[in-house]
C-alpha cells in the first residue's frame, strides 16, 4: 500500500513514521513534509501546498497512493476529503461538514446541547450589545471564543469585566481574527485538570488511542502565553479507568453516535479535548485531527499496524472487531522552539547536534528547512524530541537528555514536560 500524508508539522513526521512501520506499506509520501520526513526510511516529500486540492489529487494519481491521511484541520475544514472522495480516492478524514466540530464552536456547543453531551454553558452571538450586555451578568473568570478557526489563538480566558468586554469586541470588530470571529461563544469557565483524548473512527466504531495531556504555556509552571502545544505525554493518569469509561459513554460513543443519527457520520481521528473536574469529565473542544503534540509520545507507543487500521477506517464498520494496543510505557515530549514564539520569532538559525543519540529518543521535525546541506530553523516550534521510559520522570530524564545535545541561538524548551505525571508518581511511591 503507498499512503500520502497531508502536512508538514511534529504530527506529520510521527503520522509518516508509524505508517511506515507497516509491513504493508511500500513507501509513505508527505506533502509537503519536511527535512524529518525526508530522512525516514519508505518515506519522500512531495513539494505542494495543503490548501491546493487539485494538486493534491494529481499527487494521488502520479504515485498510485491508496490512502491519503490528513494532519492539519485546514484542508479538512476546506473540504479535501469530500474532494478525494468524490474523485475516487481514499481519504481518512471528516468531510467538511462533519469537521463544523471543529470549525465552528457554535455548531460543535449546539450539537452537545442536542446530544446531551457534557460541556461548559455557553451563549453563542454575533452582536456586540447583546455580548456586552451578557458579559456584565456573568461572573469572572469567563472564556471568550471565536467561532471559527484561529489556529489555536481565538479563545480568551478573562479575569475581569474589562478583559471580556475588550475580547468580545476585538473578535465581533473583525480586528483580532477576521470573519473567524464574525460570531463569538461566550462560556463558563471551567476549573479541573485538561487531558486529549483521541480516537480513531469508521463513523460507527470507536477506537480510542492512549490518553495523552500537552502543555499550551509557553513558561514552565503552566506561565506565559498560550503556544501551539510545548510538550506532551502519555498515558495521562488524571484519566484512571473510571474517568475513561466516563470519557466513553457520556462523550465520545455519543458524539459519533449522534453524528450519524444526524445523518453526518464522522470518519477519522477526533480529537476531544476534556476538562477534568473531580473525576468527571467536560467537553472543552473538539478537533477534526490528531493532536500536535500529542501524536509524537502517543503514536511511538502504539503497538498495532498504523496503515491497515487507517486504511480501514474509511470503510463505515471498517473497524468492527479491531483494537489498537499500545505500549505499556510512558513517552514524554519536549517541543524545542525558536526564540520569541509564540510571538515574532527569528528563523534560518542553524541547528547542531541534530545527529547525537540516546537510547530510546527520536526527533520530530516540524519548523525546518534544509539550507545547502545544513538543516536550519523555519517555524516557531522547531522539533519535538520524544523519549520512552518506564515511568513519566524517567522519560522525562531521557527526553531531557537529548534536547540539551541540540542546539541553536536561543532554543527554548520547557523544563517541567510531564510535572503534574510525575507529581502524582511521587505521592504513589511516597
Ligand atoms: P480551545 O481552543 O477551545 O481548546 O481553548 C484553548 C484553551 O483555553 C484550552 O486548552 C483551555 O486551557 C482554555 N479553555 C477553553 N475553554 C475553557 C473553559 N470553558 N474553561 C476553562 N478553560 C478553557
Ligand atoms: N495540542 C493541541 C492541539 O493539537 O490542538
């Protein structure tokens, strides 16, 4: 089987690699990928750009692909699978309709309404009176989101009456985010500890991957601005079996469940993220995709054949009867970023070290180019370098142990990757 991957992040480069583990994969292409995705063995790039489907499709047709699996939630929301399919190709994503969970939070909080699927209380408006007017009747914190895509950026938690107001009219102004936030989502804040929960669907049955929790702030202790993901780990104990069942029935089985009652069944990968509060869990978003960067520690434990489940997803039922194992260690996953992000960032710079090892790491590529023969920095977050261990800390150790061997002017990491994991390691063994 050839499978052409969409993308070019950390996702990508861990989605690529675990298709090619698969002894039924002949060679894995990534459009465009990166210089990562370039050096794995079965793996080459294809230079195009994810917004252009008619290219996409010539690609399909030149390689002979079988199967196209799609990283990021642009070319998902603008439709690529529903392109794919309608031209006879293989696609393991929502169509455009579906992937409205995550493209727009007003359609994903009136389909929980429906389905009873527990989330924040939310009041959804296009009018800046009427915001304004229910911004002064709530009490603070309150969360001010966009209704469309923002690249992770459109969601304001605000601590005072004068920070929601300033939010609610930035987005409904068009200032901060455009026409993505022509219509805001106005919800209750929501206390407890987050954690990603992904699944892989048919559009009837559910698999779900191990659990995993990423780290937004950029600073260590959870400081700083919210990023596209500093670092992640798997499994997420704030997840125990009972929290997960509950994760199971109460929201995902209903989610797809109702999809497809509603006459959208939702293929793919559906990525819930859930507030945990005293054991019961909270739909915070949903995302039509894998996690970045939940993919690199969860997919380097996953012990089942990636392709052929991916493959089978496309078919509805697909899926009956199949499981993914993984394994029973921890992975941690420290994001290396370029100096600045997530605000204005310097790129070119050249990275060293890239060729050390340690036992049981590997390096995710993301923000890199190659620049005659040297591999330099091109993107906010660089690469991720994931590690496997025994327990959290001793991944953790590990994946430290690698970082520091890579180098460029003002690399920045992370240096509590896993602390809430480990945290409560210690009070198990204490
Ligand atoms: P989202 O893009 O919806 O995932 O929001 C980004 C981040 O904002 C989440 O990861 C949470 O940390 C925070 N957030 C969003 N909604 C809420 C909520 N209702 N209560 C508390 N925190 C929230
Ligand atoms: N790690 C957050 C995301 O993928 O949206």
């Amino acid at each position: 089987m050839k499978v052409l991957v969409i993308g070019s992040g950390g996702r990508e480069h861990a989605l690529a690699w675990s298709l090619a583990q698969s002894s039924e994969v002949s060679e894995v292409f990534v459009a465009p990928g990166n210089p990562g995705t370039a050096r794995e063995p079965k793996v080459r790039n294809v230079a195009l750009s994810v917004s252009d489907h008619d290219a996409i499709e010539k690609a399909v047709q030149t390689h002979s692909i079988d199967l196209t699996v799609v990283g990021p939630e642009q070319p998902i929301v603008a439709g690529l699978k529903d392109f794919l399919d309608s031209n006879g190709h293989k696609c393991l994503a929502p169509s455009m309709f579906a992937a409205q969970l995550e493209g727009s939070k007003s359609f994903a909080k009136e389909f929980m309404k429906r389905h009873q699927i527990p989330t924040a209380n939310s009041f959804v408006t296009h009018d800046i009176d009427e915001a304004c007017a229910r911004i002064r009747r709530s009490e603070f914190p309150i969360v001010i989101k966009a209704d469309g895509l923002a690249a992770g950026k459109g969601v304001v938690v605000a601590h005072s009456l004068n920070q929601a107001l300033n939010a609610a009219r930035n987005m409904l102004s068009g200032r901060a985010f455009g026409d993505a936030a022509s219509t805001i989502v106005i919800e209750e804040f929501l206390a407890g500890e987050e954690a990603s929960f992904i699944v892989l669907t048919d559009g009837e049955n559910v698999l779900p991957f191990a659990t995993s929790q990423d780290h937004k702030p950029a600073f260590d202790g959870d400081k700083g601005p919210n990023t596209g993901g500093m670092g992640a780990y798997s499994p997420a104990p704030v997840i125990d079996d009972d929290v997960h069942k509950k994760i199971m029935d109460h929201i995902v089985n209903p989610t797809i469940q109702g999809m497809q009652e509603e006459n959208n069944p939702y293929h793919g990968f559906l990525y819930v993220g859930l507030m945990i509060q005293e054991q019961e869990p909270y739909v915070v978003e949903y995302n039509c995709r894998f996690g970045d960067p939940e993919a690199q520690p969860v997919l380097m434990r996953l012990q089942t054949d990636f392709a052929t489940h991916c493959l089978a997803a496309t078919e509805a039922g697909g899926l009956a009867g199949r499981q993914l194992k993984f394994k029973k260690n921890c992975t941690v996953a420290v994001v290396l970023t370029s100096p600045g992000y997530p605000g204005k960032y310097k790129t070119n710079l050249p990275i060293s070290g890239l060729n050390s090892n340690v036992p049981g790491t590997k390096v995710f590529h993301a923000g890199t180019k190659e620049e005659q023969g040297r591999i330099v920095t091109s993107g906010g977050r660089v690469l991720t370098v994931v590690s496997s261990g025994p327990t959290v800390e001793l991944a953790q150790r590990n994946a430290y142990a690698r970082a520091n061997k890579i180098q460029w002017s003002g690399v920045h990491m992370r240096t509590d990757i896993g602390h809430k994991a480990i945290a409560r390691e210690r009070k198990k063994t204490a």
